[in-house]
C-alpha cells in the first residue's frame, strides 16, 4: 500500500487532474490511496467567505461562493462531459449551496467560531475529492470517493485540530483498506476531519500533507508519496533563491527542522508519524513524474548543510525577571503558562535573567503575555524572521558554522541557537532582511561563491 498526496496546484485544473490521474494509475500495483487537497487557492477563498460572511458583508461572501461554484463546476465539466459530469456538477452545486446558506447564518450571527470556519473551510478538500474520485473512475482508475471526517479523527481543537491516531488506525482498517484489497483506489479529502461525535474539524493550513501521513501510518504503508509543483525538497525556497536544487536524500530529522523553520513544501507534523514506523516520505513533482524527488528516509549522507529555510512573521517575546536568577522552576513556570494557551514556542535562547522565545501564531498572545507578566517584565517584537541552516553534520563542522556566522553581515541578528541535536543554527532577524540572509547563505554553501 503506498499514499499519493495532490497538492492543490497538482489539481488544480482539468491537465493537473489527468497527470493526477496517471499517476496514480503507474501505481495500481502497489494498492495506492489517494489524498488530495483542495483545488489550488479554494481554501483561502472559503476563509474569505467565512470572514467576510460574518463580517456582514454578505454580498462579497455571496459573490465567492459564486465563484467557487464556477470554478469547480468548469473543472467539472472538463474532465467529465456527458450524464456523469451533470451528476457531480449537481452534487458540487448542493455543495455550494451549503456554503451560501453557512455565509447567510454567519452574517446573521455576525460572529465566527473556530468551530463554524473549520465547517465552510472543509468544502473545498469535500468538494475536491467528490470531483476527484468522479474523474478518476472516468479516465479508467477505479476509484472509490471516502469521505475523511470518517477516517480522520481529531480533538475538537479546532483549526488545529490534534489527530486521535488510535482512532485513526481503526477508521482506516474499516474505511480504507477492504477498498485497497478490492484493487480500489480510496480517494479522500486531505486537512479536514471530524471529532468522534462527527463536528467538523481541520488539521491547520497546509495539513493535508499531515493527513497523508497518518494515514500512512495507520496502514503501515510502504511510502508516501507527497505530489507537489516542484522537483522535490530544494536546498532553498526556489521563489526566493531560483537557482536552489533539488535534494535526492534528506533525513527525516532534517526534514523534519527544514518543515518546521519554513520549508512549506511539507507540512511541519508530516514526519512524526511516518518517522515512527520508518515509512520514507517522498516529495515529487506532478508535472514532472519522471524525475526522481527526493526521499525522505533514515539513511541519508551527513552533511554539514543539507537545506537553508526562513520565514517571516515571527514574534519575539522576551521576559526578564531578576526572580530568575538561582531560581528553580522559572522556566518551568514559564513554559506552563505557554502550554496552557496552548501557543508553541519555536527558538529559545536564556541568559542568567532572561528568557527569549519566538512564537509563530501571535493570535492568542495577548492573554498569555498577561499571564507572563506575573513573572518579570515583557518585551514583545513583531515582525522579526528566522533562517536556520540545516545539516546533520553542522555541529561537528567548525568551518560550516564560521562561513554561516560570516554570511549575516549588516543583517541585525536578534537571537541565534543551535538546536540541541546540533543539526540546525537558527538564527531571528528583522522579518525584512530573512530573504537576503537565506540568498547570501545559499550562495556560500551551494552557488560555488566564496
Ligand atoms: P502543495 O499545494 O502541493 O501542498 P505548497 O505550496 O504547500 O504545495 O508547497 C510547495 C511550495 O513550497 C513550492 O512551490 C515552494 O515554493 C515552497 N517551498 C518552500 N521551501 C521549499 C523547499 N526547501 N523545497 C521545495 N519547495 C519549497
Ligand atoms: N487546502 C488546505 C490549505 O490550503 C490544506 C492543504 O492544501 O494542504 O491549507
Ligand atoms: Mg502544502
């Protein structure tokens, strides 16, 4: 059994669905399951109308579900002429229909819950994998549509909701698999899911990578496959460095820091699961199904810099408390209280009497820099960015980390950590200067420029 992740660009057009398609069918043998995404920018597209909606802006909410409908209904027709395009056209304008109607309460509540935006954000994998499953069966895959709120079961955290893995396992024996033994390909939205009751859930934007690996490894399968629009994991986010190349082998714990810090082409939860079990991931392009991707597995070579990632859109809290000196349990405090408004730290770094740490989701940070304040004064920073320089060697590499040191230049340098495995040298800048830094390190350790 191998999984087969579409990405929302690797479905977004009636071309993009028959390379899908023959993908998918080069595997028959191998018992694959489908996970694909919404069409290419549809989940944006319902949190508009959801946000708008309950903003009381009901027209322009209107006015995109009118466009969703045409999208997919023109993507619909393209890839499913005659009785059985009008059938599935029918069903994905119920759809649409649901989503006005959702648009209507929301204006009238003029409020919107986590809860009621993972329900008008789910249409788009729904209506996705409904049209999916229909044009594969159409171009002779034998496919068989599940829906995923029966198979991916969550926490009710909503918009971020947790999978319940034993829960998962159980779904996917009694869903998924009877389908595979019967040579049929389950094809299955990615992102969304429900609680046990059967709410409506997500996993976070980007999820459904995330989705294909649970499902990977609930079934134990042999790969997963994550079909994406670029040649594979790259030594650098190819829209900010062009001439950044495509890695063959990158380990999972690589991988899974390059996620984490940026690399977007994978969703940072993808690797827990799959790294457990040793199912190796791998990341390749659907327009370009003969190349090799790379592969994401135990054994790749040690190098002291496999991949630069960066992101903006970081903020830095720093709390500084002279209660900290000798004292036991400040930090202990201190990372309860981010636990309990459940906001993950990325990077810290601590001195005698403080503490520094950067959050990536400043939504909810006003409580806790409420709480935080009990313990010492709080400084936040917005707008700062990090670039980590990943490589399973790094640390063992004094030269790689001195050339990196050298490479930050006029770039103000706000915190700088080398993880604890020693495979990452993070390093926070000003949200503005993450691009350039990421280009000058690329040139350094990939680009022959020294
Ligand atoms: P999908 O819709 O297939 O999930 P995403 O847009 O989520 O695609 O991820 C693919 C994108 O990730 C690429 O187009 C690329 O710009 C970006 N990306 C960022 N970092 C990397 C990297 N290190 N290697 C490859 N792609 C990267
Ligand atoms: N459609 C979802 C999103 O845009 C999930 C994904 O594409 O992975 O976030
Ligand atoms: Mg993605």
């Amino acid at each position: 059994m191998i999984v087969c992740k579409f990405g929302g660009t690797s479905i977004g057009d009636a071309d993009a669905i028959r390379r899908a398609a023959d993908i998918v069918r080069s595997r028959l043998s191998q018992g694959p399951i489908a996970v694909v995404s919404a069409l290419g920018g549809s989940t944006n597209v319902l949190i508009d109308i959801a946000e708008q909606a309950a903003r009381g802006q009901l027209i322009g909410a209107m006015s995109h579900v009118e466009s969703v409908r045409d999208r997919h209904l023109v993507v619909a027709g393209n890839v499913l002429p005659g009785p059985e395009g009008d059938e599935i056209a029918l069903e994905l304008s119920a759809l649409c229909d649901e989503i006005g109607a959702l648009a209507e309460a929301l204006s009238t509540l003029g409020h919107l819950t986590p809860r009621s935006l993972d329900t008008v954000a789910s249409f788009g994998e729904r209506m996705s994998s409904l049209l999916i499953a229909a044009a594969f069966n159409a171009m002779g895959v034998p496919a068989q549509l599940v829906d995923a709120r029966r198979v991916m079961i969550t926490d009710a955290q909503h918009t971020r909701a947790e999978p319940l893995t034993d829960a998962i396992a159980e779904a996917a024996r009694v869903h998924l698999a009877p389908l595979v033994r019967d040579q049929k390909v389950p094809v299955m939205g990615g992102y969304i899911g429900a609680t046990a009751g059967g709410i409506t859930t997500t996993l976070g934007r980007g999820g459904s990578d995330y989705s294909a690996s649970l499902v990977g490894a609930a079934l134990q399968a042999e790969a997963i496959e994550i079909w994406t629009d670029v040649d594979g994991m790259m030594t650098a986010d190819p829209r900010v460095v062009p001439s950044a190349k495509t890695i063959e082998t990158v380990a999972f714990e690589e991988a899974s820091e390059l996620a984490s810090f940026g690399a977007k082409v994978l969703h940072p939860f993808t690797i827990a699961p799959a790294v457990r079990l040793g199912i190796p991931v791998r990341v390749l392009n659907s327009r370009r199904p003969e190349g090799t991707g790379t592969s994401i597995t135990f054994d790749a070579p040690r190098r002291p810099v496999t991949a630069i990632a960066g992101k903006s859109n970081v903020t830095l809290v720093k709390v500084r408390s002279p209660r900290m000196l000798l004292t036991e349990g400040f930090l202990r405090e201190l990372f309860a209280i981010f636990e309990r408004h459940k906001m993950s730290v990325d990077v810290v770094s601590t001195s005698e009497v403080s503490v520094s740490v950067t959050v990536d989701d400043a939504a909810r940070l006003e409580e806790t820099i409420g709480d935080l304040r009990q313990l010492g004064d709080v400084a936040v920073e917005q707008n700062r960015g990090i670039v980590a320089l990943v490589g399973a060697a790094l640390s063992e590499s004094s030269g790689a980390m001195s050339r990196a040191l050298a490479c930050i230049g006029a770039a103000r340098l706000h915190m700088l950590s080398l993880s604890a495995t020693g495979i990452n040298l993070t390093m926070v800048v000003d949200g503005d200067e993450v691009d350039a830094l990421l280009r000058r390190l690329h040139a350094e350790f990939f680009e022959g420029k020294r």
